[in-house]
C-alpha cells in the first residue's frame, strides 16, 4: 500500500513536472525539472529497512520536547486565521511537510522535532491519512498542527472549481477522520492554485499555506545537499515558511543537520496554530462549489 500510494503520488508529481515545481507568488526559482526515474526509484517499495542509520523511530516518543542545548530553536507561537497574519520576523521560519502521513518515515521526522524541540505543520494527503490514521493521529499527539492537501494530490488548477473543491472537501474530511482533530491550513499540491480556489479556500475558513523556501527534497540529492541548500536560501531570504515532505528518507535523514544549522545559526522555529474565525462545519464538508458567500 505505500508503494502504491507513493507511486500514485510520484506519478501525479512527474505529470506536473514535480510536487512543488509550480512557484508560488513568494517563490520565484523553484521551477525545476524533475528526475522521474531516480524519484520512482527512492520511492517505491522502500521503507524502514532501507532507512540509512537504523535508529528506532521512536526513541523519544512521550518525552518532554527539547533536550538540553536543543530548546532554544523553538520561537514563538503564531494563531492565526488567515496567511496574512503570518508575519515572521527576521531569523524566524515555518518547518512544513508534505504528501504524509507515511510509516516510518512520517515517525522518524516526529522523533527529530521532539529531539530538537520544535513544532511544525504537516500537510496530509487524504488518501495517505485513511491508509494509516495512526501515523496521522500520532503526528497531531506530539503536539503539532495539520493541514489538508487534497485527497489524492490531484492538479486543483487543471480539474475545474467544483471538482478542485470537492477533492479538497474529501481530503479535509480524511484527514479530521483520522486525527480526530480540525483540518485548519491547506496547500495546494504542486503549488497549483488559482484566484478563484485561493479565495474559495479562505472563505471556508482555511489558512493556505505558501511556501518561501523548497528544500527541493524531491530530487534524489543526498542529506548533505538538501540542507546545505536549504540553508543557503535561509540565509538568502532571512526568514520564511519551509517545504519538506515527510514522505522521503532524505528529508528525515537530513533533517538534524538542518535544525542543527538553523540553531547555530540563531534562527528560530515558529509553531503555527489554527485560530477559527469563519463558520463552523465549513472545513470538511463535500460537496462544495465555488460561489459560497463569504462568511465571517
Ligand atoms: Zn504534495
């Protein structure tokens, strides 16, 4: 079921030419080709022996956040209702990952921020979300915040209003079936959105999320790359919203040395959390179009 999942995902991401190739409005130089074959390859059929180093998955399951030394990475905590109030100061960023939950792998990035103390925000496809609830309840148990990403990871820009939004109804509805808990961010799988949808998900009361910095995760680089990399564009930007995904054994494995350099660094890691501030019951249900009035 992972290979196929993963292999659905990989597939839906070679056809757009990669998960996060599409640049948002903040982010101008992520267009990239993609590597299909290599990106099948790391995917399908791996799983937690192939995972570089062995470490059990849950080595600091259930234990206070932040150890000695690693504490002070943790920054502040933002509410917020929409992406306009995410306002991050200099030296600040927002740790994101996406195409989740995923065994093993979605559990050995939760054992790292626990390590490291600090709280991100998963994007969870939908599919992903009812194939292994307990992974996606267990990312919301160590104190992190949830967001949908369609259903299957579908093109939102290419299948129409009524379709885009449905497919979004029915991944936010997954994904609170298995965490138990209020689907509030959302991103656009592939960064491929349009004004309609975009205003569409606000007024259902979603926070979208953008991104500001790629890891470029998806490309079959080594752990030492990704991070020297994605601390280059830190630098290079001074602050912004992070996209990794949780679904690769790269991302995790290069995830110390990231969260090692931003400490060194002075950065901070800022934890999002959903604030309501539209109608109740909106989030998750089906069935939806494109007209629906505001609602405050
Ligand atoms: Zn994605």
């Amino acid at each position: 079921m992972v290979s196929r999942l993963a292999f659905v995902c990989v597939l839906s991401c070679l056809a757009m030419a990669g998960c996060a190739s599409k640049p948002p409005s903040s982010l101008k130089t992520a267009k990239t080709a993609y590597v299909p074959v290599v990106e099948r390859q790391s995917l399908v059929g791996r799983d937690q022996a192939d995972e570089p180093d062995g470490t059990p998955p849950f080595s600091s399951f259930g234990t206070a956040p932040g150890r000695p030394g690693f504490g002070s990475l943790a920054g502040r905590t933002l509410r917020v209702a929409s992406l306009s109030e995410i306002k991050l100061h200099d030296k600040e960023v927002v740790l994101t990952f996406d195409d989740g939950p995923m065994p093993g792998k979605t559990d050995r990035v939760l054992e790292i921020l626990d390590r490291f103390g600090v709280k991100a925000t998963f994007l969870m496809v939908g599919q992903m979300a009812s194939s292994y609830p307990a992974v996606a309840a267990r990312v919301v148990d160590h104190g992190h915040s949830i967001g949908g990403h369609t259903y299957n990871h579908a093109n939102l820009a290419s299948v129409g209003n009524s379709r885009a939004l449905s497919d979004i109804a029915t991944g936010n509805a997954a994904v609170a079936r298995a965490t138990g808990v209020e689907v509030g961010f959302f991103r656009f799988p592939y960064l491929a959105d349009t004004g309609t949808l975009r205003n569409a998900v606000a007024d259902r009361g979603q926070v979208i999320l953008d991104v500001d910095i790629d890891t470029k995760d998806y490309f079959k680089s080594s752990p030492e790359t990704i991070a020297a990399r994605t601390m280059a564009r830190v630098r290079a930007r001074g602050k912004g919203i992070i996209l990794m995904h949780d679904i690769h054994a790269r991302t995790a494995a290069m995830l110390p040395s990231l969260l090692s350099q931003l400490k060194a660094g002075g950065y901070k890691v800022v934890a999002l959390q959903y604030r309501r501030s539209r109608m109740p019951g909106a989030l998750v249900s089906a069935g939806v179009d494109a007209t629906t009035t505001r609602q405050m």
